[in-house]
C-alpha cells in the first residue's frame, strides 16, 4: 500500500472514528434538553400550584411572575359589566352546563375553602366560539374567541341572608375573554380579566326587597330581589385568548371565613388575583359542591367547539380539610349553577384522594 493510499485509509477511519465517538455526546446532549424541559415544566408547574394557595396581602388586585412567589399589587380595571345567567332546567341536556355539569362534592361534614381547575388534556381544539342560547334570549357576549372559565360554588342559605329564608348565595371566579365596559355602553373591553361576581339570589321580601350594601340589583324574583356585584378585574392578556392555550390556564377560587376570596388565574408562568371579602356572600360556610369548566361567555350563551376531534380533560382539586376523594356528581343529578354551557358532552369522572383530592372527567364532541 503506497503513502497516499495509507492516508485515504487513515483519514477514513479516523473520520470514522470521530463520528462513532460524537455520536453518544450528542444523544447526552439531547438527552440533557429533554431532562432540562422537563425539570423546568415540573418547577413551572409547582409555581402555578403555589400561587394557586398563596393568600393575598389584601383586598385589591394582585401579579406574580414566575419564579416570584410574592403577590405584587397592580392596578385594578374597571368591574366588568359582565352578567351570568342562572340555570333554566328544560328537561335532561346532553350538553354541559345550564345547570348539568359534572361538580366535585366535598366530604360529609366539610366545607371547601379553595377549588382549582385545570385542563390536564387538551386535544383537538383548533376554534370556538360563543352563540346565542333561545331560551335565554340568545343573550351573551357572542363570536369567536369568546369564552369564560369559571369555578363555581353551590347555592346556600348564609349568614349574609340576614334570615330569609329563600335568599341562596352564590360566588362566581371567572375568566372571560372579553367584557362590556359599563352597564349602560355595549363596548367591549377586548381583554382577557379575571374577577369575581358574587350574588344574593331572592334577597329580602315583598315589602322589603332592596339590595344590602355592596350589591346592585339584577333583577326581582319572589319575593325578593337577585343582588349582585363584580369585583374589579384583573387583566391576564392584552386582547381576547386564543382557545388554542387553554392548557396553558388555569383557574382557582377560595373563600375564607371572615377574610378574604379570591380568584386566580394562571397563564404560563405569570398569575393574577382578583379579591373580595367573604363577608359579602359568606359563602365559606355554606361551600360543599365545585363546578369548572369552559363554557360561553355570559348570558347563557354556549362555547362551541370546532365540529370534530375535540377531548377536553377538566380537573377539580379540592382544599376541604381532609385527604379523601371527593364525590363525582354526575350531569343526571342536575348540579351545576351556572346558565353557561359548552357543546361538549361528559363521558366520565373518576375521584383521587390525597393531599390535594380531585376529581376529572372527561368532555368531547
């Protein structure tokens, strides 16, 4: 073998030979990324569930970004103009919401002092939009993009009815994805808030229905009248979220005996918290049943999904004071308070217990 043919010879196998050996330094390398991505998502994760259970300083509006754990108090917008509709029962709906969803019930004897949701499991959603429900006027906040998250809480009698009897309280946390400016202007904020609205459904009696301090009056009923309010909201994003991040957000309310509610929302690594005090509704007494879910944007309007392939998985984690697995309430047993709904339709719901109990369930088309 002459010189030049011993040097094709050597350079091959020596360019062999740095690629054999490259190649497991790539693979580390690789390897280490994903590791990496996934420290960082579960260190991502463990923030958002923290700041779910971090109490605000106060009442007002409140911003953290990750990895700070500190509420930082931020400007407050205007109370959203925002309205949700009661539940008009007609018969057994196929759908979600109106009043059949699927709820998490707390322990006998307990009562919940903070309900998260979340959406585990996102697939196939590429749109919505929210439309007109017939039997609530075809009212709401209607188009593409427009959609709430909501937890929401039983209805009960509490202290804060002052004794009458047919007054039930009711607390709403809530996301929407856009919002009336006023009562009196049909404009549109355009931005994505989070606040809490808080009712006294059938408050007071017929020669004495007038709203207590803190409310405005939504409506009469018989004999009384339905009080409501809205807290000042919070801005999560500039403009209306795409449905396309739902799994990315996520939604949590408290309510604390003699102290302070509160609603938050997280999105990615930034959250924001919207307060009121308990005392309004009092609804930390009477707390025993959670609802979540994606549904229209108020006025009993519907989120429509995108006509195929879409399987949404929801979860409720529950705060009662015990480790036992909460009791999935099915949509048959007509729970749910809300008048919103989806188009999606529950398949299943299974119960966890443990530090912090859940339960989740299915919804698809």
């Amino acid at each position: 073998m002459n010189l030049a043919t011993r040097s094709i010879v050597y350079v091959s196998l020596t360019a062999g030979l740095l690629s054999v050996a490259g190649l497991p330094s790539v693979l580390m390398a690789q390897s280490g990324d994903v590791a990496s991505d996934a420290v960082e998502s579960q260190a991502h994760a463990a923030w958002r569930e923290t700041m779910h259970n971090t109490a605000a300083p106060e009442n007002g509006c409140f911003h953290a970004s990750y990895p700070s754990t500190q509420w930082e108090a931020v400007e407050c917008a205007d109370r959203p103009a925002y309205r949700s509709a009661l539940p008009q029962l007609r018969g057994r709906e196929q759908t979600l919401g109106n009043g059949s969803d699927y709820v998490a019930q707390a322990l006998s004897g307990h009562t919940i002092s903070l309900a998260a949701g979340s959406f585990p499991t996102v697939s196939g959603v590429t749109s919505e939009k929210s439309v007109g429900v017939a039997a609530f006027g075809d009212g709401g906040i209607l188009g593409s993009n427009e959609y709430t998250l909501q937890v929401n809480t039983n209805f009960a009698n509490t202290a804060a009815c002052d004794g009458y009897t047919n007054c039930l309280a009711w607390q709403q946390y809530v996301i929407s994805t856009n919002t009336p400016v006023s009562l009196t202007s049909s404009s549109l904020t355009g931005k994505t808030e989070v606040f809490i609205e808080y009712w006294l459904i059938d408050y007071g009696s017929s020669t004495n229905a007038s709203c207590p301090s803190g409310f405005i009056n939504g409506g009469a009923d018989d004999p009384g009248v339905d009080c409501v309010q809205n807290t000042p909201a919070v801005v999560v994003y500039n403009g209306q979220l795409p449905i396309t991040d739902l799994a990315s957000l996520a939604l949590s309310g408290s309510a604390v005996a003699s102290g302070t509610d509160k609603a938050v929302a997280t999105y990615g690594t930034e959250a924001y918290t919207a307060t009121v005090a308990d005392s309004y509704t009092d609804i930390s007494s009477g707390w025993t049943q959670a609802e979540f879910n994606v549904l229209g944007n108020a006025g009993g309007s519907e989120a429509k999904f995108n006509s195929s392939g879409v399987s949404i998985t929801a979860k409720i984690a529950l705060t009662d004071g015990s480790t036992t697995a909460p009791t999935c309430v099915s949509p048959s047993s007509v729970e749910g308070t809300t008048g919103e709904t989806n188009n999606l339709t529950g398949k299943s719901c299974t119960s966890t217990s443990g530090s912090a109990p859940y339960i989740e369930f299915v919804e698809s088309d």
